[in-house]
C-alpha cells in the first residue's frame, strides 16, 4: 500500500517524442484557430493584436505544461503553489476577452491530456455559440450633451423629444442659476434613425438659441487605464 501511494506520487505518465509533439502542435493549431475567431469576430474600438498573438502563445504554453504534469500529484501542486504567487496587474478592457482567455487555457489543458477531439469539438462549439449569441456586436450607446442658458430647457426638451420621439432616456439634469446642462442615453440604431429625417440634429438643436455645446459622446462598459 506504502509503494502504490510513493508510486502515484513519483510515477510520471510514459510519453514518446511523437506524443509530446502532437500534443503541443495541435494546441498551436488550435491557438491559431482561436486567433482568426477572436479577429473574426472582434467588433470593438480597440484591437489589440499582442492581445490576440499572447491567445496562441497561452494555448501553447498550457499544452506544455500538462504534458509535463500528466499524473504526477506532487508535479501538478508544485506547478499550482508556483502559479499562485504570480500577480497579473494587466486590465481586461473588454469582458469578452476574458472568454477568449479561458478559451485557450481550455484549450491547451484538454491538448496536454491528449483529448484533441474534446478540444477540436469544444473550440467549434464555442465560436458557433459566439456567433448565436451576437457576442461580436457592440454594446456602445450614445449620449447626447447639451449645455444651454437655463431659459431654453424646456424647448431642449421639446426638441429632443420630437427628435428620438421619446425613446431618449434623460439620465442627468444639472442646472445652475444661469445654465442648464441635460445629459441624454440614446442607442445607435435611435441615432440612424432621427438622422434620416433629420440629418443635422446639433443644428436643430443650435438654432434654438443659447446654445453653449452640443456633444455627442460614444459610451461603453469597458474600463481601461
């Protein structure tokens, strides 16, 4: 019983030069399958292809290491008591990216093991619900800044309404003794669709008088430094 418990600790799993190779190569392969779907479908402001190149080299990597460990326990707490001392300070500006993240630890686990038809399926399935789920569309709304004389806040009010036909949310109202500033959320597709029958909207705005600035401002959910 005391030899099978050493055993299990020390034992590493039998491997060929064909093996290890296979399971790295194809987790390279599929790192780079990860790499066309995240600039496929990446629709954001911001495209980071460090970002994208660091998903193939994680896929890697991870890969390695589980071929490394196979079943060694002792192996595998070592890695995990070493892993937990490292702090990463990086911002993930886009919760989609953490996905992609997963994704590729995921992947390069499942490639380490030698289940390539679990990470073949598995990384099909993923970019299919992806693309079901309309993950690649963007979130952003608009917001609508108008700062005037606070005479011409109700008229603002007016205008805007006629405008959006009352589907802009009025999400802050700061007023002074003398000016007034009115801070609308509109979506993108509302914005087409008033500019269709109104192509200038900050001159309708503008000929309203006393108008300090009007401002259109993309808004999004994502934090960055």
């Amino acid at each position: 019983m005391r030899q099978q418990i050493l055993n299990l600790f020390t034992t590493p799993r039998d491997m060929s030069w064909e093996d290890i190779l296979l399971n790295i190569v194809l987790a390279a392969v599929l790192g780079f399958f990860i790499f066309l779907s995240y600039a496929i479908s990446h629709r954001g402001t911001i495209y980071s292809r460090k970002f994208n190149a660091s998903l193939v080299i994680l896929a890697v990597l991870t890969g390695t290491v589980m071929t490394v460990i196979g079943n060694n326990i002792a192996l595998s707490l070592g890695m995990v008591g070493a892993l937990s001392i490292v702090r990463f300070r990086t911002a993930i500006k886009d919760s989609r990216d953490t996905v992609y993240i997963f994704w590729s630890i995921i992947v390069g686990i499942c490639c380490g093991v030698g289940d390539y038809a679990v990470a073949c399926i598995g990384s099909a399935v993923t970019f299919t619900v992806i693309l079901l789920l309309g993950c690649i569309k963007s979130d952003n709304r608009m917001l609508l800044i108008i700062r005037a004389h606070r005479s011409k806040q109700e008229p603002i009010k007016a205008q805007v309404y006629k405008l959006f036909r009352a589907k802009a949310t009025l999400r802050v109202e700061n007023t002074t003794e003398d000016t007034v500033e009115l801070i609308y959320e509109i979506t993108q597709k509302l914005l087409r669709r008033a500019e269709q029958t109104t192509p200038d909207i900050p001159g309708s705005i503008y000929s309203l008088g006393s108008i300090d600035y009007v401002n259109l401002v993309m808004q999004n959910d994502e934090v960055s430094n």
